[in-house]
C-alpha cells in the first residue's frame, strides 16, 4: 500500500470564515491564525471524521488515522 508523502499530511486544521488577503487580493499569510494544538479525545474523534470522509471519497473502506 502506498502512503502518503509526509509533506503532504496537515499537521494541522483550523477554520476560518474567509482568508486573509492582502491589498492585492493574494493571500496574506502573515495574517493566518496560529494553530492550537490540542491532546485528547476531541482531537482523535475529529481525526476519526476527516478519515471517514476521505474513506469514502476515495472509495475505500477505511483510512487509518496516525
């Protein structure tokens, strides 16, 4: 089975309403919030939802989770 290239897996998700952009209308990424990181159980079951969706968009039964 192949996996993914480590650069490539988020390290991190945050939400926001809308990007940040700049005066040009390019993304300001000096304005983009710093992400919390967060140990225990809330952190794992959202971990647990990303790979059910991406199981199913990618027609697989399962996606394991680190």
């Amino acid at each position: 089975m192949a996996e993914a290239v480590v650069i490539l897996v988020p390290a991190a998700l945050v939400v926001l309403e809308s990007l940040p952009s700049a005066a040009d209308g390019r993304l300001d990424s000096t304005m983009l919030p710093v992400p919390e990181y967060q140990d225990g159980d809330g952190h794992r079951a959202t971990e647990k939802a990303l790979a059910g969706i991406y199981a199913h968009v990618l027609g697989l039964e399962h996606v394991t989770t680190c």
